[in-house]
C-alpha cells in the first residue's frame, strides 16, 4: 500500500510519502509493484484518552455492546483508547484484531453513594490503597479514581478521600507499576491530588492558576472533556432547589469552560483530548470533541498534536515511525487547517489493514 501524502508524522516533521508493508509503516520504497495507493492528508490514528468502552448510562454491558463501541469509535478515526474505567474486564479486545488499540484503566474507584450507581467499585476510604492495587494489576498501566462528587448532605462538591490516604494509594499504584488519573470537577480536590503525586487528570474544572503552573512545571496533562462539560447545564437543573450550591457551582464552570481551557492552554499545562464516551456520550465523537477545543481557542494545528502523535508518546504507543504498526487516517482535507476535516476521513487503516 502506497500513501501519497503529505503524511504528518510530527510537530515538525512532514513526509512527502510512505509505504504500507506486511502491516507496518515505512518511508523506503519497497521492490515489487504497489497494490494500491491511498492520497491525502495522512496522520496518525486518533487517541481518545477518556472513554470508557463497556459502560453505558446502566452500568456494564455485554462483550457484544463493548466491541460495538469500540467499533465506532475505530471507523471515526479513533485507533487508540486510553480506556477511562469500565465495570467489566474489556481485556478480550486485545485479542480483537479489528478493533482498535486499547489501555484499560480496570474499573475507577468511588466511595458508596458517592458516585453514579453501577459504574465505580465502592470501597470505604481506609481500603483506597488496597482497592488500588488491586485495579493496577487488573488493567494496563493505569488507574482511575473519582476524586470529588456531590456530597447530598453538604450539598455541593466535596472530595472523597483524605490527602495522605490519597497519597498511600498513589504510590501502592504506582509500586505496581501503573500511573493514576483522577476524575475531578472541584477546586477543594486539586491540592490533594497535586499533593498525592497524581500523573494525569480528566475534567480539572475546578483547577486554579496555581494548580495549572503546577501541572505544568510537573507536566501533569489535563483532559478538559468539553463534551461532558456540555452536559453541566443539565446537572445543575437537577440539583436546583435541593442543591442550590452545587447548582450554581455546575453553572459557573460551563460558562467559563472554554475560558479555562485557554487558561490551561496559556499556562503551559499539557493537554490531552478525551470525549469521555461510554455513559451517556456515543462513541465515536472525537471529532467533536476536536472541534470544541478549537472553538475554545486553541489552534486546530495544536489540536491535531495532542489527539495524535503527543497522545501517543505520553501513552508510550508508536506513531507514524519507521517499522511501526501502520495505524493511520487518511483525509481529503488538512485537518491542521479545518479541524471539521476529522469529520470527514477517507481511509482508516489499522495494523495495516484498510478498515
């Protein structure tokens, strides 16, 4: 298979052309005639670094669902997914071929009553150091907490677990070899995350200058999730009246979603692009999610890097590199230029298959 570029490898790095060999990528042409070339803009597969593959607004769903979802976010572009937390072992997929690329999280971690019904593992706050453990040697290489939630009887957001229980959790995590990321909306839960040694964090809404300079200096990257933060205006109409805190609170922060988004963008903080699909977002929405970031101010170039070739590096997953897996979209259009083109893939190929 011959791709007649450009094929964007880089922040910096463009080839006029590359090849397609027994599944994997490279830059020399090879003897023998091609059997077919693709033409367009070629970039690496789409990363999606917050989904949730075998979750639906239910809880767990079947392996047949599971594979669906995960079939509709490959045909979008999506070849790899950092797997956000799952109340179901998604581990099969690794033997599916024709599905993309999965890092699962094994199942996130809340409190009872402390989170949605069905989706976490509710553990009591003294077993946190155990319970995570347990999860990194379930997964691959990560796992996922739910640091703050609605408190019903504080009635506002409030963290779940106390920082140096927190921070015990992290490193048993992190003894097992896995990296922890954090799902939080409140600002009363970033110190203790920060503190804790926490390697990524999804949502940050409530994250302030000074948590951002420190994800930064650290390089903790931040997924912002806008499709989700779409969702807050409904959240907060549910807890008008009984609520009114946390109502308002959940109003505030979508209004200045976008703003924070630049904040983060401005302060250096690295940014990853996630559509937290599974619960009550359809799969395949990483275009979306894309062009929300842009709407938010950030450069459909930049946009481009974090959902792909950065998102990759960061998940310790080739590229567009010479012998990898060739994993990779093919547009009409430039999507550096028009982040709509996403939309509008005209070749998927994976593990050197055209899909």
């Amino acid at each position: 298979m011959h791709l007649a570029g450009p094929v964007v490898v880089g922040d910096d790095e463009v080839r006029a052309e590359a090849w397609v060999v027994d599944g994997r990528l490279t830059f020399e042409r090879p003897d023998g005639p091609v059997e077919r070339t693709l033409e367009g803009v070629v970039i690496p597969g789409l990363v999606d670094v917050h989904c949730h593959v075998g979750l639906d607004s239910g809880g767990e769903v079947e392996p047949e669902l599971a594979l669906k979802q995960a079939m509709v976010d490959r045909d979008a572009g999506t070849l790899l997914i950092r797997d956000a937390g799952s109340p179901t072992s998604t581990a099969f997929l690794h033997d599916v071929i024709e599905a993309p690329r999965l890092i699962r999280a094994g199942r996130f971690i809340a409190r009872p009553k402390r989170y949605l019904r069905h989706y976490a593992r509710e553990i009591e706050v003294a077993d946190l150091p155990t319970a995570m453990a347990e999860e990194a040697r379930k997964g691959d290489g990560w796992v996922k907490i739910i640091a703050d939630w609605i408190d019903r009887d504080a009635g506002d957001l409030t963290p779940l677990w106390p920082t140096d229980v927190l921070a015990e959790g992290v490193a048993a995590a992190h003894e097992a070899g896995a990296r922890v990321t954090a799902h939080t909306f409140a600002t009363e839960a970033a110190d203790g995350l920060l503190d804790a040694g926490i390697d990524c964090i999804e949502h940050g809404t409530g994250l302030l200058p000074e948590h951002l300079a420190e994800c930064a200096r650290r390089g903790i990257p931040v997924v912002p999730t806008l499709l989700q933060l779409e969702n807050f205006p409904g959240f907060a109409a549910q807890g008008d009246g009984k609520f009114p805190e946390y109502a308002a609170r959940m109003r505030r922060m979508h209004a200045r979603r976008f703003e924070h988004v630049r904040a983060m963008h401005d302060a250096g903080v690295p940014l990853l692009v996630g559509t937290d699909a599974g619960g009550t977002i359809g799969h395949g929405n990483l275009p979306t999610e894309a062009a929300l970031l842009v709407e938010a101010g950030l450069p459909a170039a930049e946009v481009i890097a974090i959902a792909t070739w950065r998102a990759r590096s960061y998940l310790g997953v080739p590229g567009l590199e010479e012998g990898a897996s060739a994993d990779l979209v093919v547009y009409a259009d430039d999507p550096r230029e028009d982040i709509r083109a996403l939309e509008r893939p005209t070749h998927v190929v994976l593990r050197g298959a055209l899909v």
